[in-house]
C-alpha cells in the first residue's frame, strides 16, 4: 500500500499507486464538477450554432436550395461565422462550412454562398 493524497479533498489515504480518491463520494463529486463545467462551455456553443442555422434557414425559406448574400448582412442578422460544425474541401479547393443541414461558402471578402442540403 502507498501513501497517496486525494484529487479532490486532498486528504492523506492508503492504496494501489494508480487510485486517485479517498472515497467514491469524492471521486463522484470531482467527475460531476468536471462534467458540469464541460455542459456549460458547449451549451453555450450549441446555442451560437442553433442561432446560426435558424439565421440561414430564415433567410432561405422553406423552398429555396441555393442562394448568394452579402457577408455583412449575415454579420447583421447575428450569424457568427466562426462556428460551425464541419468544413468540406472540393476537389477544387473551394472550402465549404457546415452548419447542420446548411453549407456557407465565401466567394469573395463580401458574398457568401449558402446551400441547403
């Protein structure tokens, strides 16, 4: 037996070398504080990609398949670019970005191709 100190409480306890906690209540405390903070950081990205893909399918109606608009009327709506949940590579190097059901493309600084699938 070694002599080992607890991960969450810090107290001073005996065991294998690979046991981390004192007890399964510590050990189920320090797993629920590290879960919760994990929730919290991807519930608010979750909500930014919500709002991004409810933003594309406004402005696509429930018809449309394939449009072009300007970046900064997008940027105006609150649609934040910068996430998204997967990119594709075409065999012709044009990059398209992922968000759900719906595919954005940049052609230029200024218009933006949106797709939906």
């Amino acid at each position: 037996m070694h002599k080992l100190n607890c991960q969450f409480c810090g107290k001073s306890f005996a065991g294998r070398t690979d046991k981390k906690f004192c007890s399964q209540g510590c050990k189920n405390i320090f797993n629920y504080n590290r879960r919760s903070k994990t929730k919290s950081a991807t519930k608010a990205i979750d909500a930014i990609l919500h709002k991004n893909r409810e933003i594309l399918e406004v402005i696509m109606g429930p018809k449309r398949k394939r449009m072009e608009i300007a970046k900064t009327e997008l940027t105006q709506m609150g649609f934040q670019s910068e996430y998204m949940t997967g990119i594709y590579t075409n065999s012709k190097d044009k990059m398209y970005r992922y968000i759900y059901d719906f595919a954005w493309m940049e052609f230029t600084g200024e218009k933006i191709m949106i797709i939906k699938k």
